[in-house]
C-alpha cells in the first residue's frame, strides 16, 4: 500500500519529464540557419490622403435680382380703333424722365390673361342686375381662351369671393348663381377692389396680363376707411350743445369734410393696391346719366375714372342698360389688341417709392395711348 502512494505521488513528475524530452528532441532536429529570425526594420507608415484642393473657378458667379417692368398698353387711333402692329421701334418709354430700352413687346394672343370679375349686388343695382350678369357671362366667355383664368367677386358689405380662378366656363357659371341684395343693403367697394386686387398679386404669375373689371356705381359706405370717417365726424358733433343755424352749419360742414377725407384716403390706398398688383382697372357703371343728378353718385364714378386712368383702363358710364354690351364688346376688342411693353429698369435709385412711367409713340404722335401711370418696384 505503501508502495502504490509513491506511485502515484511520482506519476506526474514523469509525465512532465517525458514532454521535456521529446520537445528538446524536436528543437535538435531543425536545421540550424531556421533556428534565427531576421529582425525587419518597421513598416513604413501608411500614407496620409491629402484632398486636392478645389480649383478656383476662371468665372465670377454673379447674382443677378429681376427688375424686369411690364406696362400693359393701349393704342387707339382718332376713332377709337385698336391700333395694331406696331413694334418695338415704335414706342418710347420712359421711367421717371429717364429713357428705357423695351426689350420686347408681348402677343396679346400669347400672354395669359387674369381677370378679377367684380360684381355689385347691393340694392341700388339690383333692378338691372339680371341684364348685368347675362353680358358678363357672354363677355367672360368672348375674351377668355383656354390659358387664361378668371376669378368672381360680389361687392357686398364685405368682400366676398364668389368664385376662385378658374376657366371661364366655370366662372361663368358661378357668376349665374349670385344673387343681387332686395333691400337696402350696406356697400364695401373699396375694401372688395383691395381684396381683389391683393387675390391677383397672391394668385397669378407676374408674367400674366391682370386685370379688374368691375360693374358697380362705385359708391361706398361701409368699407374700413369709410366707417371710419364716419366715427369720427360722429364724435366730432356729438358733444355740440349749440343748436343755432350758425352751430348746426358747422356741424354740418365738419362731417361733410371728415367724409371727403375719408373717401379720398381710401381711394388713394385702392389705387396703390391695384397698382401694386401690377392690374389694370375698368370700371362699368349702370346707373347711365341719372348719375349726374346725384352728387354722391359723381364722386363715386369720378373715383372710378381716377382708378381707371392711374392704371391704364376705363371707366365706361353707357347711357342705357341696353349698351352694356357693346362696352363689353369694346373691352374685350381691346384686351386682345394690347401691347405688353416689357424692359428692365436703369433706375438704380432703390428704396420702394412709386416710380413714374410714360408711353409715347414718337413717330406716330396722333395715335392715343394708354398706360399706366408708374409702378411700386418689387422689394429685393
């Protein structure tokens, strides 16, 4: 028993001398020159990638800002006739004193045309409202080709849009399903060419033909501007105790004056609008000669004349309701034959203040023509 302890206790030193053995008689068997390993000098290191720098252009980039003006233009002869194909070389345009190169004349049949259909629907048209909307159908459909669009306001005693641009049938359509005021009702003429006018500028391409024809009298008294004045002639006599003739005159006078002075802004801030939109405006009054009649109704349709010649249009006043037609007629002949005078201004004075435009026909100087008066240059 003694014995078999010693055996084991012996057991794993053999084991170990065994593996040494063998180990030293493998390391004899290898030829000498394998037994050294030649020491190489380190890697070198690996390159660094250096991108090429990029090569300075042999261009400048120039940046350039549109100040491209368009002047839709009118040319009748001494009858009143469009006048057409003239050229170029025919016009002479000027902005603000300084001439200008026209760079190229528009085809009336190729430039797309927007128009804003202004329609009033107040009780003081409504007895002729039905013949209105008839010729502004027909008119609609006469002027309007595929590309051009057309978009239908009421004049209420809010802006109210009847009808989003779209083609002329649709419109058309639209327009035949107004109905016109059967009471008295409050009027926002101002206000409805300010929305109309902002609608073309926000909705059409500056490229396009913009236009605002309105059938309407003209008379307001419920725009933003107009309410105003009115408050404030209100509270200008309210607090009057004196009710002598001398006191009520006076009155009298200061809320006429406060009236004026309210229409008169408004129409100045409609005529900016409109002219900011780059539209031009005509204006069809139904009302005929009664209108001379009544001192509220010539400052209305003086209003609309004003509005019409700042911007290149018309403002007709037929003397019945029977030519309402052929003012359309006379309209649309016009549109068609409109000249589109297209150049970039030299004016480098900057700043966004009105800038005064003239269109003349030098060598034909019997010829009449019709333009707007100026325009708000665009902000950079």
């Amino acid at each position: 028993m003694y014995l078999d302890n010693r055996k084991k206790s012996y057991a794993p030193a053999l084991v170990f001398i065994t593996l040494a053995f063998f180990s030293c008689a493998i390391f004899l068997s290898v030829p000498a020159g394998a037994q050294k390993i030649k020491q190489l000098p380190p890697p070198p290191p690996a390159p660094r990638y250096k991108p090429k720098p990029t090569p300075t252009p042999e261009y400048e980039v120039v940046r350039v800002s549109s100040n491209l003006v368009m002047a839709p233009v009118s040319v009748t002869n001494t009858q009143g006739q469009p006048v057409l194909g003239l050229k170029t070389s025919d016009f002479r345009i000027e902005e603000d004193g300084r001439a200008q190169e026209i760079v190229q004349i528009g085809d009336p049949e190729q430039v797309p045309l927007d128009i804003a259909l202004l329609i009033d629907v107040s009780s003081s048209v409504s007895e002729r409202f039905a013949f209105e909307e008839q010729a502004a159908t027909r008119f609609l459909k006469q002027v309007s080709r595929s590309v051009d669009r057309a978009t239908v306001f009421a004049i209420d005693r809010t802006p109210r849009l009847e009808q989003a641009l779209t083609s002329a049938t649709v419109a058309s359509a639209k327009l035949l399903t107004i109905k016109a005021a059967t009471g008295p009702s409050p009027t926002a003429f101002y206000d409805t060419v300010t929305e109309a006018a902002r609608y073309l500028a926000t909705n059409t391409p500056e490229q396009h033909r913009r236009v605002i024809l309105v059938i309407s009298d003209g008379e307001d008294n419920f725009s933003n501007r107009v309410r105003d004045s009115a408050v404030a002639a209100y509270r200008a006599t309210k607090d009057e105790n004196d009710s002598t003739p001398a006191a009520r005159q006076r009155i009298h006078t200061a809320s006429e004056a406060a009236l004026l002075a309210g229409h008169r802004k408004a129409q100045e801030e409609v005529q900016q609008e409109v002219q900011k939109a780059n539209a031009v405006f005509y204006a069809i009054n139904p009302s005929g000669q009664a209108l001379r009649l009544n001192v509220i109704s010539t400052r209305a349709q003086n209003g609309m004349q004003n509005l019409a010649i700042a911007t290149g249009g018309t403002a007709f006043v037929p003397e019945k309701i029977e030519n309402l037609e052929a003012v359309f007629d006379r309209i649309a002949s016009e549109l068609r034959s409109q000249y589109l005078l297209q150049y970039y201004s030299n004016n480098k004075s900057g700043g966004a203040s009105f800038r005064r435009i003239n269109v003349s026909t030098p060598a034909q100087p019997q010829l009449h023509v019709r333009s707007r008066e100026g325009y708000f240059p665009k902000g950079k």
